[in-house]
C-alpha cells in the first residue's frame, strides 16, 4: 500500500495539512513503535469510506490524516 507520507521535522503537528490542493484532517495517531499491526486496517477503513489518507511523522509518533472527516473540535463550543 502506498500513501503520501510528511515529515514533520521540528515542526508541531497540525489539525489540517494541505496536499495536491486538498484538504487532509487529523484523524489519528499511533506510536511509531509497534503501529504497523494496527495501521492498516485504519487505512483501509478510511478508503472503503471515501476518504484518501495521509500519514505524517512527528517524534515518536504517527499521525494519519484523511479528506472529508470531521475536523477535531468539530462542532463544540469555543473552549468547550
């Protein structure tokens, strides 16, 4: 399976990313160590639903982002 892939470097993670002109939010995270018997089925699920996902690594960590999902935050009052 091939996805896009970002490095964050020094950079904080973000809530939305922008790639080939569309929109990828946060859906997710995972250790680095050990994600690979859980990532896939995230990815898949995301693309049976329409969505094209998108990974980013930050630290010790992997972050899947995908089109069309709700935005963290989504929804809730300013400070709620």
């Amino acid at each position: 399976m091939e996805l896009p892939y970002v490095e964050y470097g020094s950079m904080e993670p973000a809530v939305k990313l922008r790639f080939e002109g569309e929109d990828y939010w946060y859906y997710r995270t995972l250790p680095l160590k050990g994600y690979g018997a859980v990532l896939a089925p995230y990815i898949r699920d995301l693309q049976a639903e329409g969505h094209k996902p998108l990974l980013a690594r930050y630290g010790t960590r992997i972050y899947i982002y995908a089109t069309g999902v709700t935005p963290i935050g989504a929804g809730k009052p300013p400070g709620g």
